[in-house]
C-alpha cells in the first residue's frame, strides 16, 4: 500500500465494518454462553429424572 491509498481510505466505513465485526463476535459469544448454560440444565434435568425412575 503506498500513501495515497491510505489517505483515500473511508474510515468511517472502516469504523462501521468493526462495529458490526465486533457485534457479530459478541453475538456468538452470547450464543455459545447461553447454550451452553441450557445444556448443563439439561443434563441436570434429566439426571434427576433418571434418579428418579430409579427410586420407587
């Protein structure tokens, strides 16, 4: 890259792009936090269960 293509650049476009980036990697995140949580309560649901069935 040489000078003049730097002085060209959008930066507020370059600012937008790292915004939604950024949002999108939050996002997933959350995501990946929230089902993960949901698993554990799942497991946790049906161990009692199954402890449950277990005892008459």
């Amino acid at each position: 890259m040489d000078a003049g293509s730097l002085a060209n650049l959008d930066w507020g476009a370059v600012a937008l792009v790292a915004i939604i980036g950024g949002g999108l990697v939050w996002g997933l995140f959350f995501f990946l936090r929230q089902n993960r949580a949901d698993l554990d309560s799942l497991q946790e649901t049906l161990a009692s269960d199954r402890d449950n069935e277990k005892t008459p």
